[in-house]
C-alpha cells in the first residue's frame, strides 16, 4: 500500500459535517494527494473511511476514488446495519453491470 493512502487509512473515517474545519481541509488534502488508480487493496482499505455522512462532500471525492480500483470493492450485498456509502458502492456497482444483482 503506498504511503499516501496508509496515511489516510490510518486516521480513520472520515469526520462528520461537525467537525472542525480544519480536521475536514486535512482529509481533503490527504485524499488529493492519492493519485488514481488505487490498487484493489488500497480500495478496500479505503472503502473501511467512510464516516457518518458526506462531510461536505468529501465522502462523495472517497467513493471516486475507491471506484478507481480495477474490480469493485463490494461484490456482495452489504448488511442492513452498513454504512449507507458501502450500500451506495455496491449499488453504483451493479448498475454499471460491473456484480451481479442479488
């Protein structure tokens, strides 16, 4: 994994929209600083980031990239108490034919 997105990864998931502004212009720097592709490895260590809703956005800028790796992440339907952006991922990647339907 390269370092750029072991660095993210090891700060966890992202904040929500409360956080302070300056944690939020950190995670977004630290997400632009992963070129793409990402391996499937890194997507799936990525795809663990997601925090409780798309802090501005910032949610929306993870799942790209997650949805930058070579297979999708999620190719099972996730459970009912997991995170909406993991159900989204699976979803996007249905649609786009890339797993099959449930």
């Amino acid at each position: 994994m390269r370092p750029e997105v072991a660095a993210f990864v090891a700060d966890g998931p992202l904040p929500d929209e409360d956080a302070h502004e300056d944690e939020i212009d950190r995670r977004v720097r630290q997400l632009e600083a992963i070129t793409r592709p990402v391996t499937a490895e890194e997507a799936a260590r990525l795809a663990q980031c997601f925090g409780p809703d798309d802090c501005y956005g910032v949610a929306w800028t993870l799942l790209h990239l997650v949805e930058s790796a070579p297979t999708p992440v999620l190719t099972a339907e996730p459970g009912q108490d997991t995170n909406e952006w993991h159900r989204r991922l699976r979803r996007r990647a249905v649609n786009a034919g890339l797993v099959p339907e449930e």
